[in-house]
C-alpha cells in the first residue's frame, strides 16, 4: 500500500476512532486508548476504512442469520461499515412502538442527506413469528420507512433473544398478541461496536443525532 | 480368574465413565401453574420437557471448552463475557486447586451456557420451566405452601459458598431433579423478560399492573419471597455478567 504512494516523504498516522482527536504519531503503532491500529492519515480519506478486524465488542461477532424485508438472508457482519442505528420493535405493538419508530424517523430526517449513505437504521422485530419478511415490507411501506437507509430484521426466538442481550433490551411476552420491551435506540460504529444508547420514549433526540453524526463523520 | 477380574473392573469403569458423560435427564409432565409474576391470564402453560438431572458441572464444562475453544477463559469475546468469566480456572484447559471437578460450573456468561446447551442439541429452561419444577420438594410437585420448603431455599441463600459443594449434593425432587435450590442460581433463556431492575422502571413500556412497582404487590404469593429473590437477581443480570454462585443446566423438548 505505501509503495504505490509517490510521496512519501511525510506520512503520518493516527487512531481511526480519533480517540486522541487530531494526535499523530510518526510511524504505525496501536491507539493508546482503543487498541486499534492507527493508520496512515491518506487511507482515511477513502471511506469504510479496509480492516477486517472485528474487535472484541462488535456485534458482528453474532453469528446468526436474519432475514431482511426484502426476503433477503444476512448476518449482521453485512451491515459493516456503516454506522447503525437500532431498535428493536414489533409490528403489531399499539402502545410504545409507534412512539419508537417515530423517534426513529425523528432522528432520520435530522441527518444531513449527504451522511445518510454511510448510516443504516435496522429495525429489529422481537416478534419473529408475527413479523415475516412480507409482513415487515408492508410495515416499511405503511410508515413511510422503505427507501435505502431502513433495514428489517427478522431472526428466531433463540437470535433475537441473543440479540436483545447484546443490546440489553428486555422483553417478555405477555400475551399472544403483545410484548412488554425497553425503549432503547442503540448506535453502532461502521465496526459494530457500540458508541451510544438513548432510552426511554420521546426523550431529547439531540445527543443520539450528534452521536450519529460524530461517528459517521470519523469514517466518511 | 486375576485377568477376568480385572476386565471386568474396567468394563465396569468403563461403563461408569460413558454413564458420566451424558448428562443424565428425565421427563417432567407439563402443566398449568401461576408464577410469580404472570402474564396476562396468570396460568402459564408448561409442556412437557426433559430437564438435566444436576448443574453442568466444572468438569463437563472443562470437555466443552476443549472442544470449543472460542470459550477458553484467553479467548472469549468481551461482548460475551465479562472479566470475571471462569476466573477461577487455572487456565484455558485447568481448572482451579480448590475447584471440585464435580460441582456446578460458575462464573459463566450466558451466552456461554446458552451455547453449551445448543452444542449438544438442548437449550436453557426458561424462566416459567425453571420455576415450574423448582416449585417441587422432595414429595409433590408444588410445595410452594409448604413452610419448610421455603425455608430450606432462604436458609441455603444465607449459607456461604455453596457453589463448590458437589452436584447431589442438596436434595433430588418430585421429578428426580438435583440441586435446583442449595447449590447454585442458574440461567434462563428468558432472564431478561424480567422487568423488575431499576432502569426499567423508566424506560419500559410495561403494563404497571403487572409490572411497574409489582416488586411485591405484583407477587401472587407474598409468602414467595424465595422466589421473589430468584426473579431480582435475573432481573439485574445482563448476558455478559458472571457470578460466582450462577450455573446452569439444560432442558429438552
């Protein structure tokens, strides 16, 4: 990779987390503070940075696989690289869930067009079994949330169960029909690592958006 | 003579240690109870399963490790365990000095429990068939009147260490399961549907009738407090999370 850099004379490198803001260092070492090898600064210009690395707390270490409302299958390691934006939700819920989506689109529509590329906001359904791919798709449709940036989940009783753990979200079933769950709104970094959770329902938006920008930008 | 002496020891040997192997289970008929906390129609369903007789225990999960070696204490993920993942063990493939080969293995995530009990085909009880058959004492299935048997489990939660203490060890129940109470707490595949911990009063959308505050006017039982101890720790406990006094075992269709 260096050798195909005609000038070399001044390379420097730094954390792709900027976990020391706009610290260089001379030569390639590890990032103090996050462990992450630190890269030179001209790569970081290309966007979704090349490391396959996952780190220790990526949810990309989940392994399962999950259908998208497309009917397409995935595992989450298909969402690297860009920023993720999740919630866990089902399609049938009358009480918060709307709320939540809402918040979802609330934040949605706050983000500055040109980012929105790097970011995927996935809905994840607790409800596997109500909420088919099909099911889902009309759920898109229905709420206005069906272009490029949305992402629907549907997995197993066993992988959303797994799933809600990594998250920390908590649901139980209550009745045939209905779910009692958290409230939360989780960002992922383009590596799966968790930066940033917001709880609750209809609470200030501000912070979760500054996150997301923030770490979009880190990438972009 | 000496020759069939001695094989026929070892066939007995033999057979004693493929006997150990499988974990031995046994059948628990299904039926209707109220838990502690209920879901809608506060008669929850229960169909019939197999359940392990005893804990998993350190020496069955040391086999597991070895096969598994995503799960060696040097190797596991922090998104699926904590630090405190089997510190006892002396390494990746030893266990610790003081640890009995035979008693509940500890300090275990449940993301590690859980894919324990995938590996050979089983899953973790949840939380309404754990409770189910640990409402049993020695001699019916639903001895959760009965003041002894309450006091038997609050006496074992103020007893020190008891997680070392061998499987078959406290008492085997109506069922002919082990160590449900006296040993070890264990996993769930549902613990997190328990919405009793402190952040979820704020941040869930629970029907406050049967949920929020419920910590004891929710309990159908005000006696249960025994229970209602099992129900808090779970409560609090995050997937990652290891304790020392927190095991598990497997169940089946």
């Amino acid at each position: 990779m260096e050798g195909e850099t005609a000038s070399l004379e001044t390379v420097s490198y730094q954390c792709p987390m900027k976990c020391e803001e706009e610290k260089t260092y001379p030569k390639e070492r590890i990032c103090p503070v996050c462990k992450m090898d630190i890269l030179p600064i001209s790569n970081m210009d290309s966007k979704k940075i090349a490391t396959d690395e996952i780190s220790d707390n990526s949810i990309f270490n989940l392994t399962s696989t999950w259908n998208t409302e497309e009917g397409k299958s995935i595992e989450l390691v298909d969402l690297k690289g860009k920023t993720l934006v999740m919630v866990m939700i089902y399609t049938t819920c009358k009480a918060a869930c709307p709320r939540l989506v809402a918040d979802m689109r609330n934040i949605e529509k706050q983000i500055p067009e040109n980012l929105l590329s790097d970011i995927s906001f996935v809905l994840v359904s607790i409800d596997p079994e109500t909420d088919t791919p099909k099911r889902l798709k009309e759920f898109a449709i229905e709420n206005f949330m069906n272009d490029e940036q949305w992402t629907f989940l549907q997995g197993t009783n066993n992988t959303v169960r797994e799933f809600a753990n990594v998250l920390a979200v908590k649901y139980k079933q209550i009745s045939p029909m209905d779910f009692s769950h958290s409230n939360i709104i989780s960002i992922f970094n383009p590596q799966g690592e968790l930066v940033h959770q917001q709880e609750g329902l209809g609470v200030d938006n501000k912070e979760t958006i500054s996150k997301i920008i923030e770490t979009t930008k880190l990438t972009n | 003579m000496n020759t069939i002496l001695r094989l026929s020891i070892s066939i007995i040997l033999l057979w004693g240690s493929i006997a150990n192997c499988q974990s031995k289970m046994v059948e628990i008929k299904g039926g209707t109870y109220i838990p502690l906390y209920g879901s809608d129609s506060l008669q929850v369903s229960i169909s019939d399963f197999y359940m392990d007789v005893y804990p998993v225990t350190n020496q069955e999960f040391l086999e597991f490790v070895k096969t598994n070696p995503k799960w060696k204490k040097s190797q596991v993920k922090k998104l699926f365990a904590d630090g405190n993942y089997l510190v006892s063990w002396e390494s990746d493939t030893a266990l610790g000095t003081t640890q009995s080969q035979k008693a509940p293995a500890t300090n275990i995530s449940w993301f590690a429990a859980n894919d324990y009990c995938s590996s050979q085909g089983k899953r973790l009880p949840t939380i309404d068939e754990w409770e189910y058959v640990a409402m049993a004492n020695e001699d019916i299935a639903d001895a959760r009147y009965i003041e002894n048997y309450n006091e038997y489990i609050l006496s074992w939660y103020e007893k020190p260490k008891t997680f070392n203490n061998e499987i078959g060890s406290s008492f085997k129940n109506y069922w002919g399961v082990w160590d449900l109470h006296g040993l070890v707490w264990e996993w769930t595949s549902d613990f997190n549907s328990v919405l009793i911990s402190g952040e979820s009063r704020k941040d869930v959308d629970n029907d406050s009738n049967l949920f929020c505050g419920s910590a004891a006017i929710g309990a159908t039982d005000l006696m249960n407090y025994a229970a209602f101890m099992r129900y808090a720790i779970r409560g609090s406990l995050k997937a990652s999370f290891t304790m020392k006094n927190l095991g598990f075992r497997c169940v089946k269709e």
